[in-house]
C-alpha cells in the first residue's frame, strides 16, 4: 500500500531528501518538471486544440509557487502559450521561489498585489482556456485572503479546465477542508505521495482525478496512513476441499418493524461475498419475508436474549464464524438488550453496524465487551454520536476522529463516505477507494455489512475491513455499468448481486 501523507510527513520526506544530497531548488525543478510532462501529455491528447487561448500558470509566493514557476518554464519550451499571473507581493517569495522566477524570463508576468489589482485578473482570465493552480500547496494552515480569495472565485467562476499543482489553493493538506474557500479543479497532479486531503469526500469533490508523481528517484518513507489497493488485496481463491463449512457460518442479527429490507440486504450480500452459510436472527415477520426471498439464508424469530442464546452458542461451537449485528435492528430495549447479550457471551469477531453502533454508546461501562476483535461501521452521524461530539466536529477531522476512536476503544472501525478510513486498535489508518455517488442510497451500508460479515470468516478485520470497503465500491461501479446509469439509479440489491463479479477481478488479477 502507497502512503498518503499528512503535512508533516511531507515536509519530513522532503527534509530527508535534502540531507542525502539532494538540494531543495533541485526537488523544486524536478516537481515542477514531472507536472509539466505530464500536462503536455494531456494537451497533445485531450485539452488543446492550436488558437483555443493560453494557459494562465497562477503562482503564489512561496514553495509552491516556486514550483508553479517552473512549470511555466517547461510548458514555454514544449512551445505552449504561457501567460504566468503571481498574486503576491516580490518581497514575500521564498529564496527558491525568487531563484525559479529569475528562470523564467523572458515570460512576461503579471503581478496581483492587492485588491486594486486583482480587478484586472477577471479579463486576463477571459483568454485563457486553461488554468494551473500552484497558488497554495501542503503548507496552507490559515483562511485565504485578499487578494488570492478574489482571485479563487473568479477562476470557480469560469468554465474552463483547471489543474491543482499539489493541491487545490485553499484545500487543507491534513483536513480536507477549505480553508475560507477553495479552488475546485478537473485534476490534482500531486507530489510525492496522496496527501490527507485529497482524501476525504470533501477534498475528492474538489481535487477531481488525482495523479502522483515523483520528487525523488526512491520511494517515499512510510505514513500513518497508507491507500489500499484492491489489485494487490489478499483474497486466495477456494480449493478443491472448501465446501460450505469451511466458507464459514455467519450469524446476521438485524431487522426489525419496517426494516426487513436491512437484513436481506446484509444477508443476500453475506451469501454473494462467499460465505457459507448465513442465519439471521430476526422478528418472525421480518424472517418469514427474508425466507421467501432468499431461500439460501436460514432465518429464526429471535425476539429476546433467550431465543438468542441458542444461535451464539452454535456460532461459539462453529469452527469458523463471525457476528453481523446492527442493519434495521432498531433502537428499542429488545436491540439494546441483544447487543449486550452478544457483547458479553461471543468472544469471535463481530460487525456493528448501523442501529447497534448507535446503541452502544448508550451502553457505557454495561457494554464489557467479551471479543477483541471487535469492527464498527459509522457514518458521519453515527461516529458523532458515539464520540459525543457534533457532525462538523467529525468532517473537519475525519483522520483524527477515527484513529482516535479506534485506539481509545482497542476496536477497527471504518468511517464511511468516500475515501473510507479504515482504522486498527493502534490507530493507523487504511485510506479506500473514492467510492461512487452510486453508493448514495438506502441499504448500501447494509450490503456492507454483510461482505465485511463474510470476510470476517476468512481473515481478521485488518484485512477484511479495506478489502470489504474496496470489494463494495468495486461492486457499485459493475453494477451502475450493468444498468448503464450514470450516478444514481442502482439499487442495493443490485451492488450486491455484482459482488461475484467483482471479487472474480481480483482472484484474475
């Protein structure tokens, strides 16, 4: 897994580089250089017809900007129309940052100093059919001002491609969130490594496809964080022997009044991520509706901790299972009730999910949970509540929120959204895929819950937890191809009948 970098650890990378022997002008140019390269590729391919106006390099003051100027230089001598605008004042830039615009010349510059100036930009803009953003990079920490805010929202403004050099201006490397406001760009030509940023649902509506090139001929050092790869995911295909006790037997404990359709879904997608068999504890109303549907699943009326007791003792005995509970289970004292049951008899690993999540910040000290192996699955709302602190609280710190929450409760946990976060008991994080709008409707987190449930049965969460959140998006992207939509439109029934085909790609792989 390749590293995503918070703003420290970028700047750790960079520092290192530079006592090997590597000089910090030489990292600028070959930064600068790698975006140029491959920009030109796109603008021989895509972006540029000849007389469609020039590219307009924004710059700011500092490192990044320094960058930007390089840039400017390599697509002047791949013979492009360049006009380069820095919006700053001369004294502000940075030693390299001065050395690299001195390479520049003879490229006339336009300089935004204040908001007099800046009045001028909206017409330099009108020309231009492309724009580099290399105003701010990872060193942003403070809310954009005038006159480089003015400047960012009239290049919002504009309909034409943009290209963030690093990050787009005004987003924040470790957070993901604008910082007053921020550019919002077609692609992110990044340096280095992914950086935190980019990787949450905010900073992915912002940065658009984003590429990573190097800085350095080695590797990058390692991070906290780390970007799964599904094509390199540890999933062994079955032998000649397996059959359906070896898969493993997987107990689903959801449903309720109104919510039987959170337990099929979990079920049906148990069953299509490959595991053995699957029982569902439900009410008798909701079991005799998932047994006409899916006849492959076992269901029984489970309506106390005494008609429970039964089934966690057959899943005690198993030699190979695992506990979902959570999809439509509800609130009430019975789901409060055989949360606790299950917390304090099953000692395998268990999948809380949805409605149980919830419940289990209300269960304090009462919850003493029996398993160490233990994975939750909230989103936004449901991390919020379990660390008792506001929404804003949780997207402002995705990174930090989960990790820490993780580590303090010795649990996995998987903060949805896109660019899941996927946190083990010490904290460190496993960045996922940026998902789909697809996955932007009702029982897609109970699809899930239940592959994560049939994972479980094969390997420990630390695995299971990244591949199951890859194998879902992986899922919902086969599925909206299937019904030839665009963004909405699939249902959960339907990511979770494609599962086959998506773990087929990675046994192929």
């Amino acid at each position: 897994m390749k590293p995503v970098f918070s703003r420290e650890e970028m700047r750790a990378f960079e520092d290192e580089l530079i006592r090997e022997g590597t000089p910090s002008i030489a990292l600028m140019e070959r930064a600068g250089k790698e975006f140029a390269k491959l920009l030109e590729k796109w603008l021989a391919r895509e972006w540029l017809r000849e007389g469609e106006g020039p590219i307009l390099v924004l710059a700011g003051t500092g490192n990044n900007g320094g960058d930007a100027f390089v840039v400017a230089r390599y697509l002047r001598a791949f013979a492009r129309d360049v006009r380069l605008v820095i919006v700053g004042r001369r004294e502000k830039l940075t030693k390299d940052a001065d050395t690299m615009l001195e390479r520049v010349a003879p490229l006339k510059v336009t300089w935004i100093e204040d908001e007099a100036s800046a009045k001028t930009f909206e017409a330099t803009l009108a020309g231009a059919r492309l724009v580099v953003d290399g105003l701010f990079g990872t060193g942003l920490s403070r809310p954009l001002v005038e006159p480089i805010l003015g400047v960012v929202r009239a290049v919002n403004a504009a309909s034409i491609k943009k290209i963030a050099l690093d990050l787009p201006s005004g987003l924040d490397a470790d957070r993901g969130v604008a910082l007053g406001d921020a550019l919002r760009v077609d692609r992110t030509i990044t340096m280095a490594a992914w950086k935190r940023g980019l990787a949450t649902p905010f900073g992915a509506s912002l940065a658009g496809e984003v590429f990573v090139v190097p800085i350095a001929d080695r590797a990058p050092l390692d991070a906290a964080a780390k970007m799964f790869d599904l094509e390199s995911a540890k999933l062994s295909p079955r032998g000649p022997a397996d059959h359906k006790g070896t898969a493993g037997h997987l107990f689903i404990i959801a449903g309720s009044k109104g919510k039987g359709g959170a337990a099929l879904l979990s079920a049906r997608a148990a069953l299509r991520t490959g595991a053995g068999l699957v029982t569902l504890a439900t009410t008798k109303d909701v079991a005799a509706g998932v047994l006409s549907a899916l006849p492959e699943v076992m269901a029984e009326d489970v309506s106390s901790t005494k008609a429970l007791a039964p089934l966690l003792e057959k899943a005690r005995l198993a030699k190979n299972s695992a506990i979902v509970i959570g999809p439509g289970i509800g609130r009430d004292a019975r789901a409060k009730s055989l949360l606790r049951f299950v917390l304090s008899r099953f000692a395998g690993r268990i999948v809380i999910d949805a409605d149980a999540a919830t419940l289990f910040s209300s269960l304090g000290k009462l919850a003493r949970p029996k398993s160490q192996s233990l994975l939750f699955t909230p989103h936004v709302g449901e991390m919020a509540t379990l660390l008792k602190i506001d929404n804003e609280a949780v997207v402002s710190d995705r990174y930090g929120v989960v990790s820490r929450f993780a580590k303090e409760n010795k649990v996995h946990a998987i903060l949805k959204g896109a660019h899941s976060l996927i946190a083990d008991p010490e904290g460190n994080i496993v960045v996922g895929p940026r998902g789909t709008p697809i996955l932007g409707a009702g029982g897609t987190g109970d699809v899930l819950s239940g592959i994560l449930g049939a994972l479980a049965l094969r390997s420990g969460f630390e695995d299971a937890a990244p591949l199951g959140v890859a194998l879902h998006a992986r899922a919902a992207v086969i599925a909206a191809a299937r019904a030839n939509a665009f963004d909405r439109g699939v249902l959960a029934t339907e990511i979770a009948d494609a599962l086959p085909e998506a773990i087929a790609a990675v046994l192929h792989s």
